[in-house]
C-alpha cells in the first residue's frame, strides 16, 4: 500500500478523523450537528461510517464485501480447475455456477430449498460431488467490536446446511465464515477457515488488503459528501 493509505488507515484506527461526532466532543465545536450527514439517525462516529450506516449498506459496503468474496471465490476456482484466468482479484468477474465432473461453484445465489427458510443464500456455495460433501462460505466486513458474533453467522446457515443435505442426499454440508473488520482486524477462526477450504494460510494477506482498500474508500467518500 501507498504510504498515504497507510496513514490514513491508522488515522481511522486512533478515530482521529474529522467526523461530525470528533467536531463536537472531541474540538468542543458545539454548535455542530453530530448526527450522520448520508442517514441522519446515528452518531457520526468513525465506526458508523465504516460498516453502520444505512445509506452505505446496498452500495459501498456491498462492493467492499464482494472484493473479499471475489478472492475466495477465484481460489476456489483455480483450485478446482473450474477456471484458468490468472487475472488479479479485483478483475476477476464470477460466474453465477461454475461447474466440472468433479465440483460445482456458486456465486452470490440463493439456493432453492423444499421448505421457506429464512437465509438460504449465502455467498459462494461449493459442492463436492465425488465426496457429496457441501461448503456453504459467508462473507462478512463488520466493525472490530463486532468479531465475536462469527458464531452466530455459523448458525444463521446451519439450518440451511442440513436441508442441502438432505434435498441432495449429499452426507455432510459446514458453514464456514470468512470475517474481517472494516479496518482489517483478523479474527483467530480465519486461519481455521482458510485450512479448512484448503486455501494457502497467506490468502489472509490479499482479503486484508482488499477491506482496507475497500474501507478508506468509503471513508474519503464519505468525508467528502456534502
């Protein structure tokens, strides 16, 4: 990275950027609206901007989520002989299924299942089918504080899981989370996600680079909307 983005990267990190909520509790500029300036609800806090503000969640925070998806997704592929582009990941445009004799790789596409369950998309579905063995990966860009509810994302598409099986006679399906906070905090369970998808340990290295991008993105953006 440029040394300007690492600067800026660690700026964020302090939360020594001059958002609405820093002018008036921070400057004691009180005569200044702290609520944010795109959604008007929230505080204008550092955090709001990075993964909490409504007005963001369709477009920015979209985008930044589907740069780390990407990588993973191009892996997998590769891996599976399902695709040969060496391209780099942010060129990289996945199909909506990918699919040899021996794997079958989803994108972004809800999964039909026999009965109405609440989360039957999560992000890149990947299927064995010598094995009969199904890989359901969700995707997630939440702020630091918010590491801890990985669990919780394991047992959104674990009901899921089990219906894949049973509607595909397949013998197994795991839900594995790739997690990294918007200002590129790793989580422990990463490398246990990546081993677990047969991924090089070093992968964590281009998806923490991908958010971190991703993330000064939003911020300057944000910083300059009127």
């Amino acid at each position: 990275m440029f040394a300007e983005t690492e600067g800026f990267l660690t700026a964020k990190q302090d939360q020594v950027i001059l958002t609405r909520n820093n002018k008036k509790y921070i400057l004691k500029q009180p005569d200044t609206d702290e609520l944010c300036r795109r959604c008007g609800k929230e505080s204008e806090t550092i955090q709001h901007i990075t993964a909490a503000c409504e007005q963001l969640a369709p477009t920015e925070y979209v985008k930044r989520h589907d740069g780390l998806a990407k990588i993973i997704h191009q892996k997998l592929a590769e891996a599976a002989e399902l695709i040969d582009d060496k391209s780099p990941y942010y060129k990289h445009t996945p199909a909506n299924v990918l699919e040899n004799e021996n794997f079958k790789l989803y994108w972004n596409r809800s999964i039909l299942m026999d009965k109405t369950i609440s989360f039957n998309g999560p992000d890149i579905p990947f299927m064995n089918k010598k094995t009969k063995k199904n890989i359901l990966i969700d995707i997630a860009v939440p702020n630091t504080h918010n590491l801890a509810e990985i669990t919780n994302k394991q047992n959104k598409y674990q009901e899921p899981a089990n219906e894949i099986c049973a509607m595909w006679k397949h013998k197994a399906a795991q839900v594995i989370p790739i997690v990294i906070s918007s200002t590129g905090v790793i989580p422990k369970s990463l490398s246990q996600s990546l081993t677990r998808l047969n991924l090089h340990l070093n992968t964590y290295i281009q998806l923490q680079k991908s958010v971190i991008l991703g993330t000064c993105s939003i911020v300057r953006c944000f910083l300059n909307y009127k």
